[in-house]
C-alpha cells in the first residue's frame, strides 16, 4: 500500500469536510449532501482502483 493514497483519501476528505461546513452555514444542505456524495464517489474510485490493481498482482502471480 502505498503512502500516497493514504494522502490522496484524507485531503479528499478534509476537503468535503471543509466545504459541506462552510454549505451548511450559509444554508445549503442540498448542495452539502451532494458535496459528500460526490467526495464519496470519488474516494470509492480511487479505492476500487486499487483493488483492480490488487486483483491482476494476483492474477499475474498465480498465472491466470
């Protein structure tokens, strides 16, 4: 695993974080959530990435 997406995950996350509290604030919940989603998504991407990655290691290894 390396360093990096355990970095790319918490600015992605510090970022939603920071923008879904200044969109609460001033009144938008809607455009929050959909902040959240969307930080959600692109984590989930970055991850599923990684485990595709994972995968053809294995595959590779085992000569499938």
């Amino acid at each position: 695993m390396d360093v990096d997406l355990i970095f790319k995950i918490a600015a992605v996350g510090i970022l939603v974080a920071v923008l879904n509290i200044l969109l609460s604030r001033s009144g938008r919940d809607d455009q929050a959530l959909m902040t959240s989603i969307a930080g959600l998504v692109v984590v989930l991407v970055v991850v599923v990435r990684e485990i595709s990655s994972l995968f053809e290691l294995i595959r590779d290894l085992f000569g499938f």
